[in-house]
C-alpha cells in the first residue's frame, strides 16, 4: 500500500476535551472580632485589662504618626481611649494629658466619656472650680443616670449626682412606701441644667457636712435649693442631723425654707418661730 494511500487514512476520533467540573462551594467562612487594634483595645478595656489597652494602643498611635495627614481621625480615636484606659487605671493626669493631645476640632471630644476624663484631670490638679463647672454641663447633657454608668465606679475627687435609685431614703419616706402613699408630686424644672447643677450641689453639701465642714454644706444647699426646689426633701435630710439645740438663726432659716419647699408647711413655721427667739 503506498503511503499516500496510509496519509488519506483517516485516524480514530480523539475524544472532546471536557472542562473539569467546578469545586464545590464551602459554606463556611471566618469572621474576624478584632478586626483592628482600636476595636481589640476597646474589648479589653470592657474586659478590666485596661494595662494591655494602653500598649496596644501605644503601639497604634506611633504607627499611624508614621502616616501623616490621613490617619488624624484614627489618632484622635486612639488618643480618646488612650485617655480611657488610663483614666481606669486610676490615672486621672495622665489621662487628662492624652486628652489634650485630641485636635482641638475633632469629635472625639464632644463624647460624654473624654469630658469626664478632662474633668477628673482638673480636679486632680487643684482646679476643683473649673472641674465643677465642667461636671454640672456633662451631667446637664447626658443625665445624672448616664453620667454615673459612664463613670462605673471609678472613685472621683468631685460630688458627683447619684441616681435616684441609689439614694438613701429617709425613714418617713420608707414608711409612706410601706403604707402604699405617694409622694407628693412637684412642679417639673424648666431647666434640666438646673436639676443636674442642684443635684450636684446637693451632693458637695453631703461630702462638706461628712467632714464637718457646716458652713460650706449651707451654703451648697442654699444654691442647690434655689437652682431646684424640688431638692428640698433631700436637703432636709442632709442639715436635720446637724442641726443642734443652739443652731444659730441663719441654719434655721434655711431648715425652715427646705421645709416649707418640700411642702411641710406646719413645720416650716415652727422653725421660723424658733429662729425669731434665737
């Protein structure tokens, strides 16, 4: 046979190329929790190992430096918490001194919780007036029982507000709850600026008169009154147990108007007549 014969000879059929069959899909997937330092920084602050917060965020803020004008936000965000764990660990300066380093326009220091810091740095370096001020407006803005879970705990130089549900009532209001009575209600504050300055001053009258300091408590409950009348109860509470036989007639006068404001009006009147023979 010749071989143009063999050439025209046509071969056996090569199968079709088939593609390979695609693999299957695996539902599974991971989710990162701590997707950055800030977040692992604020998981461990919640968690009490503040100490770890602050070198991770340490770390952080000397990396993003490196980065220049993007990375400001981010720092200013590591700074806040920076503040934060400090503040915790009971280091209310230093926590003050990170606090300052936020840019002046960032919002990170309209949070509740950088304020509070910045007002427990104040009154950790003497400047107990300023600090004051400063508390009355965070309490002013976020409410006393906002302000004390923010705080959680964490001792302070200045009389916080307590909430009302972690106040101490006096015997003739446990009473009045036992025999299933109402207080009587009061007229709402107009301004709640002003509630949250009178409760704050109430509670500087308790600390003046828990250190037999008698003239300041007066005189912190005088401004409490007159920001609040609705504080009046309280203020009772706070002067009747360091009122004496001799009580001269100013502290009378005031015991009587936080009488007369809390709407015990007999009795008011028996401690004006007091003050006139004092």
């Amino acid at each position: 046979m010749s071989a143009a014969s063999d050439s025209g000879r046509a071969g056996p059929a090569s199968p079709p190329r088939r593609e390979p069959a695609p693999k299957p899909v695996d539902p599974t997937y991971d989710v990162d929790l701590m997707p950055d330092d800030l977040a692992l920084a604020r998981a461990q602050i919640d968690s009490g190992m503040s100490a770890a917060a602050e070198g991770v965020l340490v770390r952080r803020i000397a990396v993003l430096g490196t980065r220049g004008q993007p990375a400001l936000e981010e720092v200013d965000a590591a700074r806040g918490l920076l503040a934060e764990a400090l503040w915790r660990q009971g280091r209310p300066v230093a926590a003050g001194a990170v606090a300052g380093r936020i840019r002046a326009g960032s919002l990170e220091l309209r949070r509740p919780l950088v304020m509070i810091i910045e007002a427990e740095s104040l009154a950790a370096g003497g400047q107990i007036d300023a600090a004051t001020g400063l508390m009355e407006r965070i309490v002013g803005e976020v409410g006393v029982d906002e302000a004390w879970r923010l705080r959680c705990g964490i001792p302070s130089r200045l009389a916080w507000p307590v909430p009302v549900s972690l106040r101490a009532r006096r015997p003739h209001e446990v009473a009045a709850a036992k025999r299933g009575l109402e207080p009587v209600p009061t007229a709402a504050a107009s301004d709640p600026a002003r509630t949250a300055a009178a409760h704050a001053r109430l509670e500087a009258a308790r600390q003046a008169f828990a250190l037999g300091d008698l003239d300041r408590g007066d005189r912190e409950l005088m401004v409490a009154l007159r920001l609040d009348p609705r504080v009046a109860p309280e203020g009772v509470g706070l002067l009747e147990p360091t009122l004496s036989a001799e009580a001269g007639t100013d502290r009378l006068l005031l015991y009587g108007d936080l009488l007369a404001a809390a709407g015990r009006g007999a009795e008011a009147s028996a401690v004006y007549d007091r003050a006139a023979r004092a």
